[in-house]
C-alpha cells in the first residue's frame, strides 16, 4: 500500500489536508539534513537501501509505501502524522516526545 493509498483510508488525516509523496520526501531530507544525517545512516537505521534512499531525494523515484515512510520516519525520530502535514513544521519541534 503506498502512502497515497493509505491517506485515502485515513479521514482524519484527509481533514487537515495532505502533501504529496516528493513533499513527504523534500521534508523527510531536510529534517535529515537539519539534524546532519548522513544517507548511510538513515539506511542502516531502516534497513532500506542508501541508493533507494538517495533516488527518492533526487526525485528519481517517484513512489514510496507506508511502511518505507514509517521507517524513515523512525530513522529520523519524526512522528509521520506530522510530516504529511501540510501544516508548517519546525524541525524542531518534529522529533518524538520523550516520557
């Protein structure tokens, strides 16, 4: 099931209006890069493959599932609710609560 799909199933998510999979993506390499994470570390963290990685960052591939967007979401300690948003995020403000 790929991202899209699964926010199709989900109407409270569809309420508050969604971004599309390369603005899921652009927002997932920032809070990367902000945080200073290499791709090798997202993917040994993820277990999905550094060139898979980095072809989603460049755009040159265009599609994702849930479960890859959960798990960069996990690397990345960001809640997936908050980076398919399309409310403002501070990178800040976007990693897991503590307690």
């Amino acid at each position: 099931m790929t991202v899209r799909e699964w926010l199709r199933l989900d109407e409270r998510a569809m309420m508050v209006g969604m971004l599309d999979q390369a603005a899921i993506i652009a927002r997932l390499k920032e809070i990367r890069l902000a945080r200073g994470l290499t791709i090798q570390y997202v993917a040994n963290q993820t277990g999905i493959h550094r060139s898979i990685i980095a072809k989603l960052e460049r755009g040159k591939r265009k599609t994702f599932n849930l479960d890859e967007a959960r798990m960069l979401c996990d690397a990345l300690k960001v809640d997936l609710r908050m980076v398919i948003s399309d409310q403002p995020m501070s990178i800040t403000t976007t990693a897991y609560a503590v307690g």
